[in-house]
C-alpha cells in the first residue's frame, strides 16, 4: 500500500540507461576509454540526455554536466565499486543533464579500482586530462559543472576533487552538500534543481 513516503509512483520513477559499448548518443549511456589507456579495462562512463543533439557544439547552448565518484565495493550494501553501477549523478540530473562515472585508477594502471584509491596521481591527471576533453567534446556547461560522489564518492569530491591548484577548478562541488560552478562563482542551482 503506497504511503505519502513511499508513494506509488512508478511512471515517474527514475530508471538508469542500459549500458553500451556503443558511440556516444542522445539517450545512451556508453562506456569511453580515453586515448591514454587504450590498452587497459580503465574506463569511465558517459550518458548523454535526449535533449542533447550532435550539433550543440555549433550552438550557444550548454548542458549542464554531473561528473561521480563511485563508493568503494562493499557486497553487504549492494555497492559495486563500479562505474558502470554509478547512479548518483543520474539521479541529481533527473536524467536531464550530461552525466560522467570517473574511474579511480588501479596501482598497476591497467583497470578501474573499486576499493579505495588505487593510484592516486594517476586516478588525479586522468581527471585532469579527461573532464575538460569531455566538457569540449560534449559542450557541456563550464557554469554549470558538478563533482558528486556516493560514500568514497564523496570522500572523492575533496580528497581526488580539491588535489591541488590545477585540479580544483576541473571540478565544481566543495563538499558533498555545497555546489559551486567550476568557475569558483558562488553556489548555483543547476536546472532549475533545489
């Protein structure tokens, strides 16, 4: 029986896109391996909404972008550690936004690490290299850029988010409960979100 807590609301539920191995694409959510790591299983992963469309680049107009950190792999809480498991930025997107799973680099640089931080310089240039690639390849919104994580994500946000001076301003959260725009601005409210 639904309840003013658990309502029965199904049809507006949020439902995560299926993962592909696909091109990137309006409503599709695929995995990337960047040009560093060809060789490797080091990935993140990429959802484009279905208002974006290929040629933004030419226009004005930006998307928002939500960029995660995943939690560690903990069986017992259902946590996988895995990017391809990310849910948290979809979730504070509504869907709407470009959404982006970091990966946390293994210490020998050949996979995704899913429990704590692997290597920590590789895991920090591979955000470094890769979130403004993304955000020009995609046209993401340079105002309007988030850095969330779940659990470890969340340790993420600061720990990997606010490494240094050049990495602060790839990222765009100070803390898990404060959102400011990766231009350092002030807190925003991105898409209309409380």
């Amino acid at each position: 029986m639904p309840s003013e807590y658990a309502p029965n609301d199904e049809p507006h539920r949020l439902h995560l896109p299926n993962n592909s191995f696909a091109e990137p694409a309006a409503g599709r959510r695929v995995a990337i391996t960047a040009p560093e790591y060809a060789d490797t299983a080091v990935h993140h992963m990429l959802y484009l909404p279905a208002e974006w469309g290929a040629n933004w680049r030419e226009s004005d107009e930006r998307l928002p972008i939500v960029f995660e950190y995943t939690g560690n792999y903990f069986p017992t809480s259902g946590s996988t550690g895995k990017v391809e498991e990310a849910a948290l930025g979809y979730g504070i997107s509504g869907g709407k936004f470009i959404w982006v799973a970091l990966p946390y680099i293994s210490n020998d640089g050949s996979n995704n690490e899913r429990t704590w931080w692997g290597d920590i310089a590789a895991t920090v240039t591979y955000a470094k290299l890769n979130v403004p690639r993304i955000i020009e390849a995609f046209s993401g919104d340079l105002d309007a850029v988030l850095l969330c994580g779940f659990s470890r994500g969340a340790i993420a946000v600061n720990y990997i988010g606010l490494h240094d001076d050049e990495m602060a301003p790839c990222g765009a959260a100070l803390s898990p409960t404060t959102t400011t725009t990766a231009k350092g601005s002030g807190p925003i409210r991105i898409g209309g979100l409380p």
